[in-house]
C-alpha cells in the first residue's frame, strides 16, 4: 500500500510517501523558519499564505522522487488536529480535493499520534505497553499504548509546552528562534550546573513549564544585580557569552530533568511497560535523549527518532495512518472532514 501523507499544521510544508511497515518512499519539508525568524516566533497568516505557496510543488515532488504517480496512491492521510487553523486548513483541503478528483480514501491523523509514529520509521518496532513522551513545541503528554491505535494521557502540562519554554528561555538569552537547536548549541561552552534551578512540584504526572521560564528569568536578573521590574527583552544586551552558555546550559539539563523524573513515576505506575519513546521536536535534544537512555535502559528499549523526524514532517503522518488502517481505521468522508485546533488524543 501507498499511503500519500501530507502535514502542514504550523510552519512545515510537508509531504512524503510512505509503503508497508512505514517504509518512506519519499519525504519533503519545506521549512518557514527562515521567514518566521526574522519574527522571533510563528505569525499565523504568514504560515497560511506560505503553505499555500508551497503545498502544490511539495506534493508534486513528494510524488516525483518516489517515481510514482498519483494513480498509484492507495490512500491520502493528512494532519487535521491540532494546530494553527489557517495552516491545517491548507494541508487538509489539499487532501480532501485529491482524494474527491482521484478517488482515494482519506485518512485523518492527530499530530501528536503522527509524532510518536515517527519512532516507526526508522525499521524500529518498538514493544507494547509503552510509555510514550511527546515533547513539541505545543504539547507536552505522557501516553500509554498498550497496542497499535490505542493510546491513554497518563499526563499533561498545566501551563507552557517544553518547546514553548525552550523558545521563551531563547529569547531572554537573546538566542534565536527557534529556540530549542540555539538552546542546545549555545549549551555545549557551559557549565549546567552554573545556576540552580528548581524542579517544579506537580502532583501526579502532570507536567508544569511556566515557573521554570519564570525561575531562568530571575536568575538572570539577580546574575545581573538588575531589579526584577526590569523587561526581559533588554536583559540580553547585558548578558556575556559565557553566561549565555551557562544558563543555555542549567536550564536543559533542568528539562532534562524534569522529564526523567515524570518518567520515572510513570514507569512504578505502570510496571509492565517495556518500550520508552521519545518524540516531538524537543526529542531532537540530544542531552535529554541522553539522560532518559543513561537512567532507563537497563530496564527498558528507548526509542527516539531520527533528527530529521523529531521536527514536523510529513512520513510520520503516514506512518500514524498506516498502522491505524492496519488496526481497522476506515476512511472518512472527504467531502465532510474537519480541522481542529485543539483536541486530545483520543
Ligand atoms: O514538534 P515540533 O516540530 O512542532 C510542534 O508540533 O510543536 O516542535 C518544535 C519545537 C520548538 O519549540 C523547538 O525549539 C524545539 O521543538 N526543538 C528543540 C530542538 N530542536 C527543536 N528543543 C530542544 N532541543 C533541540 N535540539
Ligand atoms: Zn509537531
């Protein structure tokens, strides 16, 4: 079977086509970061008008480099929760007109689901039950799969997504968007254990991010000897490269932090789990894939995905809709689909 997959739910333009046991056949990204950089975050509009440009193009050279033609598509799948609305609207009429004209059954895919199939594509089959840990820029959850297709939110932040705070962190430190890669480069010349941090307490496996931006704020401030009236867009302008680094540094390995000590509740929980999975753009960040291997695979398979696959793509959409339609997902109405900006996993 092959699946045609497109994504386009915030600043990728995404296309790929993937075959059997999430083979990827091919996988386009076209990425807006250069043109929403000059912004220090996403704008929403210029996401839209920017997947428009791209879509059509992506898609032809998505079918281009896997040699085949859209007559040889057995299905479309497509991201169509959550997300920016004007950018999901892009991916998913696109989707719905190719499958009206070509008549290929549709496949919606929640974006969070497509991010943890992503630990698919790279040959790996990870083992059931398993603790998934989606790190992204908009989410961040815990979920238990016990099988293909099923999935249950052990956990949630309350407040910012890790992304979010890596992002924010950047700013303050006068690094560029997107934060998490100038986090994690400017960390590499400091010393992580320069600024204490605190571990923020939440109950259960809930996840909470905010006081963290809020403690590297202040941090920065008392560093500084500067009131804490003082606006955080001029802290940077103070700032030494070498203190850059440090705080770059204490607030991954604080991160890092935090997400092994939620994992590690989730396992005495949920004992019978036998696979970690990383996934999300912050998964890219090798000092958290490090610390959750160093700390978890004696006693467990952790699984992260390639670089390239942590950040939105289009191959783990089709991934996600593979082994969905394998679970005994049926198609939907092309006619009737609709987009979401917010809603869970279900
Ligand atoms: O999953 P993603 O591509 O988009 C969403 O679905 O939100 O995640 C984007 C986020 C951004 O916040 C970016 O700063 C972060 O992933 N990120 C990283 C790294 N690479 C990307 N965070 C930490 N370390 C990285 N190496
Ligand atoms: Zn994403």
């Amino acid at each position: 079977m092959n699946i045609l997959a497109i994504e386009s739910s915030c600043d990728e333009t995404a296309c790929a086509i993937i075959a059997d046991e999430a083979r990827i056949l091919s996988n386009v990204v076209v990425s807006q970061i250069d043109i929403h950089s000059a912004y220090g975050g996403v704008i929403p509009e210029i996401a839209a008008r920017s997947h428009i440009e791209a879509i059509l193009p992506v898609v032809h050279q998505a079918l281009a480099d896997a040699k085949l033609a859209i007559t040889d598509i057995d299905a479309i799948a497509v991201t169509h929760t959550p997300g920016l609305v004007g950018s999901l609207l892009i991916g998913t009429l696109t989707a719905r007109t190719l499958s009206v004209i070509h008549d290929i059954p549709l496949y919606p895919v929640h974006h969070l689901k497509s991010h943890i199939y992503a630990n698919w594509l790279s040959g790996h089959n990870p083992d059931f039950p398993l603790i998934a840990l989606v790190l992204s820029g908009g989410h961040t959850q815990i979920i238990r799969m016990t099988a293909h297709n099923d999935f249950t939110i052990l956990g949630s932040t309350r407040d910012d997504a890790i992304g979010e705070v890596f992002d924010k962190v950047a700013k303050i430190l006068g690094l560029p968007y997107p934060g998490g890669p100038a986090i994690a480069q400017a960390a590499k010349s400091g010393n992580d254990q320069a600024y204490h941090l605190p571990i923020p307490q939440v109950s259960g496996l809930d996840f909470s991010f905010s006081g963290l931006k809020t403690a590297v704020l202040r941090a920065v401030q008392q560093a500084l000897n500067l009131p804490i009236s003082t606006p955080s867009h001029v802290l940077k302008d103070h700032l030494s490269a070498q203190q850059i680094a440090d705080f770059a540094a204490s607030f991954q390995t604080t991160a890092a932090k935090i997400i092994a000590l939620k994992l590690h509740q989730a396992l005495l929980d949920y004992p019978d789990t036998k696979s970690i999975l990383l996934a999300g753009g912050v998964s890219a960040n090798q000092i958290i894939r490090d610390t959750i291997t160093q700390r978890f695979h004696h006693n467990h398979h952790v699984f992260f995905p390639e670089p390239a696959f942590c950040t939105d793509n289009a191959a783990m959409v089709g991934a996600a809709a593979y082994y969905a339609i394998q679970a005994g997902t049926q198609a939907t109405d092309p006619y009737a689909l609709d987009i979401s900006p917010r809603s869970p996993i279900s």
